[in-house]
C-alpha cells in the first residue's frame, strides 16, 4: 500500500471515527433535551438546535467511509451486462461523475457558507456558517473514499483478468 493510500484511508477512518463522535454527543443532546423538558419542565432548546448541527456534521463526514465501504448505491445492474472491460470503464465514468459532483459540492458549499456567515443562530449566538461548513467539509473529505473505493475495484479487475 502506497504512502498516499494509507493518508487516504486513515483520512476516511478519521471522518468516520468522528462522525461516529458527534453521533454519540448528538444522542446525548437529545437525551439531554427530553429529561430537561419533560423532567425539569424547562427545555433546554439550545440542546436541540446543538444535536441537529451535530447531526448534519455527522452525516457529511460519513460519507467518505460510506464510499471507502462501496455502500453507497450501486449500479451492478447495468454493469454485469457488460463485457469485463466495459465494466470497468462503467465504474470509471461514474467515479469521475461522483468526483465532479463531490468538487461541486465544495466549491458551492463554500460559496453557501461564507454567504450565511453573518447570520447568527438564535439559540446558540454564533454564525450559521459553523452548520453549513458541513457540507464543503463533508464533500471533501468523501473524495479519498471515492478514489480508494475505485483503486481496490480496479485492482480486483486486474486480477480477475489474471487468473
């Protein structure tokens, strides 16, 4: 494994260790939310605007392990019609769309983010843009998924053509 595979899978493994994180503070929040308003009779409403900015981080971060996993959805259907050169050449095209995509998704989610930067979130007093930063951030860090998702398939065609 080369050095900038193992930046790019511990880079994934990081993303989803911390989404996993935020997840378990998010479920802590709410948690934190009912007792609060149901226990205390007083809601903690910061609590619940909290958890969903937490919430939304967490599922931009996982999606470069979602990639790295080969979760996301798949398009074997039209693939195994294919030829084993056409297949590859299915899932080189859709890595490339998924890339683009991905760079899109950076480059407007910035855009969104230093757009929403003046606004303040009312229950917590800072900007909004620490809520939006989530998607650039997620989209970034989801394009070594991406590319290391479609190094190990090209590597198991090379040796499915081998043997």
């Amino acid at each position: 494994m080369s050095f900038l595979e193992r930046v790019g899978e511990a880079a994934v493994r990081l993303a989803h260790n911390l989404a996993a994180a935020l997840l378990a503070i998010a479920t802590a929040l709410v948690f934190f939310q009912v007792v609060t308003r149901f226990v205390l009779g007083d809601a903690a409403v910061w609590s619940e605007v909290t958890a969903r900015g937490i919430i939304i981080w967490s599922t931009f971060l996982v999606a470069g392990a979602g990639f790295r996993q080969g979760a996301m959805i798949p398009i074997d259907f039209l693939r195994e019609k294919l030829p084993a050169q056409g297949q590859i050449m299915v899932l080189r095209l859709v890595t490339l769309l998924i890339l683009i995509f991905l760079l899109v998704l950076v480059w407007q989610g910035w855009a969104m983010t230093e757009r929403v930067a003046s606004q303040r979130i009312a229950m917590l007093g800072f900007s909004m843009s620490y809520f939006y930063a989530a998607l650039p951030a997620g989209a970034l860090t989801a394009i070594p998924g991406v590319l290391l998702r479609q190094l190990q398939a090209e590597r198991e065609d090379a040796r499915g053509n081998s043997e």
